[in-house]
C-alpha cells in the first residue's frame, strides 16, 4: 500500500504492507481515481510520446528546431497541450485569489 499524500510505500518493520483482500487500488475507485488512470486505461505518456516531449523540450530550450515536418506537428500539439495546461492552473489560481481580491462580488 501507499501514502497518498507522499506516494510512498507504506512499510511495517521495513517490509511492505499489502493492500488487504477485496479492496480496490486508488486508482480504481471512482471518488478518488488517480491522475495516471489505471493500468488498461493509462493516462500516462507512450515511451513514443514522452521521447517527442523531451526533444520538444531541449529544442525549447535552445531555442532551435529543427526544420522538419514531424517535429513541427509534433511541437505544434505538444505547445497547444502545455498552453491548456497553463490556462486551467491559471483559472484556478485566479478563481480563489480573485475572490479574495473582492472579484467575487
């Protein structure tokens, strides 16, 4: 079994503690569910997928692409997903500060 709060495993006497007989992993209950989905249906990058973002990333960095097709579809959708993420954190964050800044009335 794991924390939840830390994603550590949780060990008794420096040995793992199994998750009890007939309960269900985190990631297969409905009220929690877990941020990488479950193991049929991952949510997580491909190996494939997870290579096009580092080489999106270190191109970034450098700021030189290189002048090829895949790498610009590539970069396209993976700019398109980062932006999307930015905006959701964004509205978050903006949602509880501007209630607190008086934007709530």
């Amino acid at each position: 079994m794991y924390d939840e709060k830390t994603g550590k495993k949780l060990e008794r006497q420096g040995k793992p503690v199994p998750r009890p007989r007939g309960t269900k992993a985190p990631c297969r209950l409905r009220e929690n569910g877990c941020p990488k989905g479950t193991p049929e249906d991952s949510r997580s990058l491909t190996d494939a997928n997870w290579q096009a973002y580092q080489h999106y990333s270190e191109c970034r960095a450098v700021g030189q692409f290189p002048d090829d097709a895949i790498v610009r579809r590539n970069a396209a959708i993976i700019r398109e997903a980062v932006d999307s993420a930015e905006r959701e954190v964004a509205l978050r964050v903006a949602g509880p500060i501007g209630a607190l800044l008086g934007g709530g009335r």
